[in-house]
C-alpha cells in the first residue's frame, strides 16, 4: 500500500482521528516530540544488544516482525501528527535535506569508507 498512499492522505487521517477524540488539547509541539522519542525507543529496543544475524531473525518471525512493524507505525504516527499541526511539508522537508546530505557526502568521498573508523 505504500506506494497507493500519499503523505497528506495519512495526514488527513490521523487529523481526523485525533479531532473526533478532541486530542488537540494534548498534542503540542513538545508532546508530540516526546511522542516520536518514545516511541522511536521502544522500536529500539527491538535490536539493542542483538547480532546482525539476530536482527535478521527477527523480521523472520511473523510475531516479532509484526512488533516491529507496530513500533515502526507509531513513530510515522507521531510524525506525521506534528507535521499536520503544524502545516510541515514533508516531502519538501525531506528532499531539501536529501540535497543537502548530497553535498554533505558526496559518493566520490563518501563510497567504500568505513565510516566507523574514518572522519568525514
């Protein structure tokens, strides 16, 4: 479904969700940031301390792909809870960033390093 969804449909659908729960009152800036954060955590913790290969594993297991997935969609729902409260575009957003990470590391300086060990 991703690519039959666009971002201000997700928009219009969270804002509806929220205004017939009058959760307006409740999601301010820093709320819904602490909300992105939390969230973003608790998908965290999903791989903290695990292997490449346990990580893998994990989206083999329906259950645990699932939980994943649920975590992933509650911070998209954050985010796009602050973007609509705020009339953030999103798409503009992240390609003016996109561009600016293009000539931040470029492919002729950025390809094959190890970035681990090597200072940009």
């Amino acid at each position: 479904m991703d690519s039959k969804t666009n971002i201000q449909e997700l928009k219009d659908k969270i804002r509806i969700f929220c205004e017939v729960r009058d959760w307006d009152q409740y999601h301010d800036a820093k709320e819904l940031a602490i909300g992105v954060i939390t969230e973003a955590g608790e998908l965290l913790d999903h791989f903290r301390f695990k292997t490449s290969t346990q990580m893998e594993e994990l989206f083999s297991n329906s259950e645990k792909r699932s939980e994943i997935s649920e975590e992933m969609a509650d911070v998209l729902y954050f985010l796009l809870r602050l973007s609509q409260k705020y009339d953030i575009d999103l798409t503009t957003a992240l390609n003016k960033k996109m561009d600016k990470n293009e000539k931040r590391y470029p492919v002729e300086k950025i390809k094959g390093l190890n970035k681990k060990y090597t200072e940009l």
